[in-house]
C-alpha cells in the first residue's frame, strides 16, 4: 500500500475529504521513495521533505534499499547504534524508516537484550509528546516514514517494490500471527474436542498444525513475547505523538489524555499536523481494536484508550463523529463501534494498566448509543452502529455475554464492586450498566427492531463458535445463553446482567426444587445440547 505523506490518503482509497477519486499516487522524481496525491500535496509538503529528498538523491546509499542487509546491519549494527541515532539525529536521518526497521530485527533476534533496551526507548518516545507538531510531520516526510507508520499490512499492494515491502508493520508477535491465521475460529486457540470434529480432513491437519505451533511457544504472558512488547512500546509511543499534544504524568496510560495536534487550523503548519494527527489515529485505533495485536503488545498499547476517548470528544465536538474522516463502519478514524466496545472489555478483564480509561470509553459509548435521533441528525450519521454487519453485531454481544459472565465470577474486590488494574488504578464499578445498555443496543433490541433483533441472536447461537471471543469449542456457554434468549421468540432482555446470573444459577433438572425451576432447567440444558450440536455439525 502506498501512501500520500501529505495528505495521507491511501493509494486506491477515495477520500472525499481531501478530495481524493482514488487514482494512483504520483512518485517523487528526486529520491523516488515518496508519494503524493497530486502536486499540490507535493508542494505544499515540500519543506518537511526537501532535506531527505535532497541528500537520498545526491547520495543513494543515504537509504538502502531491501537487498542491502549487510549494509544496514553495518550502518546499524545493534540497538545502541539506533538508539543513538533516534536521540540525536531524529530531525536529520534520511532513513529513519530504516532505523526503526532495523530495531524491529534486533529485538526479534534477542529478546532479552529488547527487554532491557526497550524501556529506555519506550521513555525517550514518550518525551516526543511534546515536541511541535511540525516538527513531527517533518519526521513522518523522511521517505518509507509514513509506509511504516501509518499502513496496514492487509493494505499491502501487489505493485509495491520490495523496499517498499520491507516497510509494512503489523506489531504482531509470532504466537499473535499463528492466532491470525485461526482467525475463523474465533479469537483464540480451538479446544481439543472441537479440532476432533472437524470434518474436512485437510484443514484439520491445518488448524492442528497450526494448533502445535501456538502451544510451542510460551504462553505464560498473555501480552506476547518479549520482543514484540518491547517494540510496541517504541512504535505506539511515537504514533501517540503524532495524534495528540499532551500533558507531562508519570504513567503512560494517560498520554492519550490531550489535544489532538493541529486543531485549529492556524497557517499550513498547522494543517499538515492535523492531517498527521488524524492519519496516526487512525492507524493506532485501527491497531488497538486489532485484538491479536493488543494481545501480542499488551501494556505497551497503555495510551489507547485514553487517545479514544480524546478523538471521540474531539469528533463529537467537531459535528465529525463517524464523518468524511472516517470509513463507513466507524466512529472516530481507524475505530468501530464494535471493536471499541470488545477492545475495552479485554483490557478490564484481564487488568490492564489502562481499565480505568476502558471503562470511561464504554460510559462514552453507552451514552451515545442511547443518544436521540436529533443528535444523530446533527452529526449526520443513522446511529452508533452504522456499517455493521449482523455477523460483527452478533460478535459484539457474545463478547459483551462473555464478559459480563467472566466479570462475574473473577472481577470485584471483597463484598462491594470496585475492580484493581495494575499500577493501584481502581475502577469504582465495573460496568455492568454500560455493558446492559450496549448490548441491547447492538442487538437492536433498544430499536424494537425485531427482524434485526432475531438475525443476531440468531447467528450467536448457530455460529457463535465461530465469531465468538475465545477459541473454537469455548465459547459452549455464551452460545447455549443465546439459545436461551431466543425461546418463546421474545427477543428482548431489559436486565442483561440479571438475565446471566438467572441462566448460571439455574440447578440441573435432577436438582429443581419446584415445577417452574424445573422447567427452565431443563431449557437451559436443552440450550446446551443445541449449542454442543453445533461442534457436531
């Protein structure tokens, strides 16, 4: 894929903002390694390219190119040598891209000197907040700068050179990149009786193989390995600061708590920032709400939340929300619905440095979810959940099930409700009520749109396995509680939260002590065998 560093727009993307049809990007004639959308992008970027582009041409060998590994293990031969050029010559180096590229490899290579080095990375990029923003758009105009930043790796293009190839980042461990490839399976590692079960004798031996892989890694850290943690805290940390201008805190969960750069518009600096500022938020959303990438990055992705919560009151305040900078599906640049709601549940669930932010973002959410169609109209958009599929909303409430039901029995701190994260951040309540409100919002219950209600609740019961929070073969409860809201054909729960605790509490039928317990018993475990039946099938 490639990119326009001025404007950021992606090559065969329209973009009525900037109006963009599509076309492809034209190629600086100099250095050859940057793109725009058209000359007046050029132009108008010139004096944050003019120093790389000058030296690249004069000098080629200023950035080497794919084939060039032993150059560039010479030139930067471990991380000092990188670390170095990213404190003192983070304003001049050509190829910086090049530097980041290198760190990437040096961290893979050896784990624990990643560890050791990367916190100190990890501090210095912090301390990039700070600086102007024109000065970070001179930083992402270095060449392959903006490829490496701001692009998806399922974005690559087939007409892309092999240097350019060398520039795509997906922050993804070796573990995380053996999940991807489980993916339709849902997020996580099939269970043993559904492998078994699988009938087409091909992709068995596929998911099994790839089923070994995963268990040959360390799977005591939930947040990835070493290696790519340590990069993540580098690279989310200067994608952080090219979003937001933010405030000096001893933690770095709160640096997406600030100002998004640029804002107000005040001479073409400034409108090159807030086109950086949208493009880096966009890609660190879109990364955030990747949950094999937040499982591979863990804590190193600590801001994100926060940098939602300042992009969504950003766009709310702007009239923008879910507007001409954003895809159909989402809210705020690079982020959905859907996966904002299911990358705030991960990150209370498993008590990450940033719940407390989660747990404002899902607040946020269930208040828009519950806004009126007045507001809707202001900001021009039909509703929270435009753009969903009924497969993504149906994900969405078996996540939100999920949680509601692990919360339940893991989350609380003694007689009241109060939830621990680490660094000593309490979240006053976990957020049940956010989570009954997105639920009936998601399945359209809130509408009373029926037909729509139906579709979901449908699809969660008969392939919830499958588009569900966990691995293939566990996700048999939230399955079977789908089943269980779908009798009588009611389609409505007003208390979700009362609705699984009933279902969980329900004895077996053998164990019933009156007639109207018996028989719900006996739904729920009839709800079990139709959810078991869909493993068989």
């Amino acid at each position: 894929m490639r990119v326009c560093s001025y404007t950021y727009v992606i090559e065969g993307v329209p973009d009525a903002y900037f109006d963009y049809d599509g076309s492809p990007l034209l190629r600086c004639s100099r250095c050859r390694l940057i793109y725009y959308k058209d000359k007046a992008a050029q132009k108008a970027h010139y004096s944050f390219h003019q120093h790389s582009c000058k030296l690249i041409a004069s000098s080629p060998s200023s950035f080497p190119s794919s084939n060039d590994n032993a150059t560039i293990a010479a030139k930067y031969p471990n991380l000092d040598a990188c670390f170095s050029v990213l404190k003192d010559n983070l304003a001049n180096c050509p190829d910086l891209a090049v530097v980041l590229f290198r760190i990437r490899q040096l961290m893979d290579e050896d784990p624990g000197e990643a560890f050791n080095m990367g916190m100190s990375m990890h501090s210095w990029a912090r301390g990039v907040i700070f600086y102007p923003g024109n000065f970070l758009a001179a930083v992402m105009g270095r060449p392959c700068m903006a490829k490496l930043m701001l692009c998806s790796v399922d974005d690559d293009s087939e007409t892309e050179s092999d240097t350019e190839r060398m520039f795509t980042e997906d922050l993804l461990s070796d573990k995380a990149r053996v999940l991807k490839e489980l993916s339709n399976y849902g997020h996580g590692r099939p269970s043993e009786e559904f492998i078994r079960r699988i009938a087409d004798p091909e992709e068995k031996k596929r998911v099994e193989r790839l089923c070994r892989q995963y268990d040959g890694f360390d799977n005591t850290d939930e947040s990835g390995d070493p290696s790519s943690m340590s990069y993540c805290y580098l690279y989310f940390s200067l994608l952080v600061a090219a979003a937001v201008r933010a405030r000096s805190t001893n933690f770095s969960f709160h640096d997406g708590n600030g100002s998004i750069r640029g804002n107000f518009y005040i001479g073409p600096d400034s409108v090159a920032e807030y086109h950086l500022a949208i493009a880096a938020l966009r890609r660190a959303m879109s990364l955030w709400s990747n949950l094999d990438v937040l499982d591979s990055c863990g804590d190193a992705m600590a801001p994100a939340a926060a940098l939602a919560i300042t992009g969504l009151r950003h766009c709310i305040a702007k009239r923008t929300l879910g507007g001409v900078a954003c895809r159909e599906d989402e809210i705020i640049p690079g982020l959905a619905a859907d996966a904002a709601v299911k990358a705030c549940l991960c990150e209370i669930l498993r008590e990450a440095i940033s719940a407390r932010y989660a747990a404002e973002l899902l607040e946020l959410l269930a208040d828009l979810a519950q806004r009126p169609s007045s507001f809707w109209e202001l900001v021009e958009r039909p509703s929270l959940w435009r753009g969903l599929s009924v497969a993504r909303r149906a994900s969405c409430a078996l996540a939100i099930v999920r949680f509601v039901s692990d919360a339940e029995n893991e989350g609380g701190d003694g007689d009241d409700d109060s939830f621990n994260a680490n660094f000593g951040q309490k979240i006053d309540s976990l957020p049940f009520n956010e989570c009954n409100v997105l639920f009936r919002a998601v399945t359209a219950m809130a509408e009373e749109d029926s037909n729509l209600t139906k579709a979901v609740l449908d699809l969660a019961s008969a392939h919830g396995d499958y588009i569900g929070p966990v691995g293939a073969g566990r996700n048999l409860k939230g399955v079977a509680f789908f089943y269980y809201l779908s009798r009588g054909e009611k389609y409505y729960v007003e208390d979700l939260v009362g609705a699984i605790e009933q279902f969980d509490a329900l004895p077996k039928s053998d164990q019933a002590e009156d007639d109207d317990e018996l028989a719900m018993a006996k739904a729920k475990e009839e709800c079990l065998k139709l959810a078991r039946s869909n493993i068989d099938d």
